[in-house]
C-alpha cells in the first residue's frame, strides 16, 4: 500500500475510534443523566409516602381525640396526600424537561 494511501487509511480509523468513543461518553451521560431521574424521583415519592402515613398516624389519634372531628381531619389528610400528589407530578415533568 503505498504511503498516502496508508495514512489516509491510518486517519479514517482514528477517525471512527473517536467517533465510537464520542458515542460512548454521550451514551454513558444519558445514562447517568436517567439515573440521577430515578434516584431523585425515589427520593422525592419515599419521602411522600413517608408523610402521608405520618399525616394518616396523626389523624387516627386526633379522631379518637374527637371523634366528631373525623370527617374534617380527613379532608385535610386527603388534601395533604393530594398536594403531595400534585408535587411529585411536578417534578416528573421537570425532570422530563432535564435533558
């Protein structure tokens, strides 16, 4: 092979390895980019879930306190749970948007 053809060979293959190593940083970003999503997202719904039933505790002692209350304590228990809902919406749509 004479000696241009060989370095014009010799750059197209250092071409695609830095080609396919570019496709594999970009890979690897998305990669830890969807990670960090789910790990955040897990957080946020563990922590929710975690309040929620800390609200629902709270609830059932005032209600035994005053049973007459119980209607108006579950508004609130369901109002709460409702907003932790809305919240965690929120932030699946903003990390939608986290590219």
């Amino acid at each position: 092979m004479p000696a241009k053809e060989a370095r014009q060979a010799s750059r197209q293959i250092s071409l695609r390895r830095l080609e396919t190593q570019i496709m594999e940083a970009q890979a690897d970003s998305v990669t830890d980019v969807a990670l960090t999503k789910i790990d955040s997202l897990t957080t946020a719904t563990g922590n929710a879930m975690a309040q929620i039933t800390r609200v629902t505790q709270l609830q059932r002692q005032l209600e035994m306190m005053a049973p007459d209350a119980a209607a108006r304590l579950a508004f609130i228990a369901d109002d709460h749970a409702l907003g932790c809902a809305e919240l965690l919406a929120e932030l699946r749509r903003d990390l939608r948007r986290i590219r």
